[in-house]
C-alpha cells in the first residue's frame, strides 16, 4: 500500500502533541509550544479549559444525542442566546463552517424563489475569500489556489474585487445573496473596509438582495467583539458562525433574520448531528464566557498589545511588511515563504499559521492570554527574526 491511512489531503508539520493547557501545547517528548495558532482560531478558550472540560462530562453523562424529530434544551437555549447578543432572529446548528455557510445559501436562494425572483440564483463573492470545501463553498471561494482537477465548478458563483463599481456591474446578473468576510481569513487578513461594507448594505436593500456575512473565522469574540460586523455598524441578513464558538467541539451556526428565512419550511433543510445536546451544552458554555464581563474588552486590548509587538518588529525587522488585523484576529505578510516561516517558527516553540494567501503568516493566540504569555511568543519570534536577519 502507498497512500497513507489518511487521505493524503494534508501536508502536516512533523510535531505529536500530546496535550495542552491554557495557551500551551506539549509534544510527546514533554517539549513546550506557546501558541498563537489555536487550530486555526478555534481553541477560542485555550486548551483543557476547566467550564469546558466540566459541561463535557456533565452533559456527557446525561445524553449525547437525539435526533432533531424531538425539542433539545439546549439547543433552545444556546439559540436564544445568540439571538438575543446578534441581529438574528432564528438560528440553524451544524457540525462545521462550512455547513453553516451553505445552509446560508440555501436560505438565500429560497427567499428570492419564494418571491419569485427565479432569475436570482447567481451568488456574489470576493477575491481572496473561503467560505469552506464543500462542493458549493469551494465554488464561492477564490479558486485560484484551488485543483483544476476539481473543474467543472459550480457556476451559480461570481468571484470580484472588493469594491463598489465592481459590485454595481455585477448583481445586474441575477444576483440574489452577497457573501463576504468582513475580515478575510486564508485569504491574508484582509479587513474589509468600512464604507465599502456599509455601501454594500445600502446596495442589498436597494435591489432586495440578501447580505450574508461569513463570521466563521472573524466571529466568536476573535476580533474583540461577539461578531466582526459590530466594528463598522452594518448588519446582515444571515451570518455563518463557526470554529471558536465550539471552543474545540465540532459546531457551527447558521443565523438569519426573519425576513431571510420566512420561507424556510419542515423538510427544506436539516442536519442529523447539528444541534445535538452535547455540542449545543459546549457552545452554550462558551458562549456565556465570551459574554462574562470584561471578556470581550480584555480581547481587545491584548489584541492591541500583541498587534504593536508586531508592528515593532516589523520597524526593526523589513522581512515583516505589514502588520494587519482586529483584536486577536492578526497577521503578518513576509518577504518570504510564509508556510515555510511559520513551519521554521514552530520547530522553535511558537505555533502560527502559515497556510494563508498574500504570504501572510496568521497570529490567532487563545482569547485567554495573558501579557506574558504575549511577551513569551514575541521573545521567540524576535530571536527567530534576528536570526534569518543574519543570515
């Protein structure tokens, strides 16, 4: 046999951990890595977090499923909760983004055919953007990293710049939902600007075209706020949450208002594993500690703390060209091969992530940190820069 065990889709660092705590992860042979990686923003609340690890085994004890055929609790009150702390008024779980995402999409094309607006298909997205790896999300994503192999792509989806001329031109075609990240993720930390988002809520209004937010990486407190969107005061139709919100659980959600999803109905979507008790009694968990006092606003200032470390650097350092992001949410575009960087990073202590467009190496540290643990990651980065520095 030559292929591996596992599907060979990966290309994954040479590093066995074998636990973590708090910000720190430990490998195999007791070696300790601070890190500003999170499972790419999803260890929201650091490692064996102590509430997290409790409502496990509490809920584990009681019931792990049942199927959606019956009320769940839980799910209730997790909904409740983010729809009271969001613009939504209805809430679908999932396992993953990517779900969320088409379940996003699923809502849109359901509204315009429910208007009868059959012509209005088309999906609307950005350069730079992922919205996941299903067949649909792949479509929607710029697909210029992507395998030609995987052509014919899905061709409901037009793929523009970032900016409102473009955006004029197209949603003459049929368009029926944009989607967009406030802040891209893979594709380099790109923070979309402000007027440009409030132009597109204008222009959604105007034209009856849904606005649907991708909030999966951007979400969940990331950005020192529950949602990125609350940064520039523009709200969405539907909004797809993800990653830290499970704080490490497989979990995703699929907000909407109640216009967006007035034409859903029993049947038109759903999910065996979405919802269950044991992931909604995490995500509640979490959640409620996004929203303790202080939390969010403690985000923002190590976010602001960690982000002038790096523009620091980047004044001391020109292999670093630009220090982007919000709150936790950071990146740094290198003079080099960013993936290879973060890769020679890890083999020094510090977690990253490299696998990122615009060879921007991605900063996502727990939302829990500390100035320390802050100061203890930049010591390792500063000694790595010095070092390819004198080379």
């Amino acid at each position: 046999m030559t292929i591996s065990p596992i599907l060979p889709v990966y290309s994954p660092v040479n590093i066995n951990f074998s636990h973590g705590k708090g910000i720190y992860l430990y490998d195999v042979d007791g070696e300790r890595y601070v890190d500003f990686h999170s499972g790419i923003a999803v260890s929201s609340l650091g490692h064996a977090n102590s509430r997290l690890i409790s409502t496990l085994k509490l809920q584990g004890e009681k019931l792990w499923h049942i199927s959606n055929t019956y009320n769940i609790p839980a799910a209730n009150n997790f909904a409740e909760k983010l729809i009271n702390n969001s613009f939504a008024d209805t809430v679908f779980f999932s396992n993953s983004g990517s779900e969320a995402v088409e379940c996003g999409l699923k809502i849109a094309r359901i509204y315009q055919n429910g208007k009868g607006n059959k012509t209005r298909h088309r999906i609307l997205t950005f350069h730079g953007a992922f919205h996941g790896r299903t067949f649909l999300t792949c479509a929607t994503n710029d697909k210029q990293k992507f395998s030609e192999l995987l052509n014919p792509y899905i061709d409901w989806c037009d793929n523009i710049e970032p900016n409102i001329e473009s955006v004029k031109k197209a949603i003459s075609s049929g368009i029926g939902v944009i989607l967009i990240e406030p802040i891209q993720g893979q594709g380099g930390i790109k923070v979309m600007n402000e007027v440009f988002m409030k132009e597109l809520r204008r222009l959604c209004d105007e034209n009856d075209i849904l606005l649907f937010f991708d909030c999966v990486q951007c979400g969940a407190g990331r950005t020192g706020k529950l949602f990125a969107y609350e940064h520039i005061g523009v709200e969405p139709d539907i909004c797809a949450l993800a990653k830290g919100i499970g704080g490490g659980f497989p979990l995703g959600a699929c907000l909407a208002t109640e216009k967006a999803a007035k034409y859903m109905a029993v049947g038109m979507h759903g999910s065996t594993f979405g919802g269950n008790p044991l992931a909604t009694s995490v995500g509640n968990a979490v959640l409620e500690e996004l929203l303790s006092p202080g939390f969010l606003k403690n985000v923002e200032i190590r976010g602001k703390y960690l982000k002038n470390k790096l523009e620091d650097l980047a004044s001391k350092f020109p292999i670093i060209e630009e220090v982007r992001g919000k709150g936790l949410m950071l990146g740094i575009k290198v003079k080099a091969d960013n993936q290879k960087f973060a890769e020679e990073l890890s083999h020094r202590g510090l977690l990253t992530v490299g696998v990122t467009s615009d060879n921007v190496v991605r900063i996502l540290p727990p939302l829990i940190i500390t100035e320390k643990e802050i100061d203890e990651g930049i010591e390792i980065l500063t000694q790595y820069l010095s070092e390819k520095s004198s080379d």
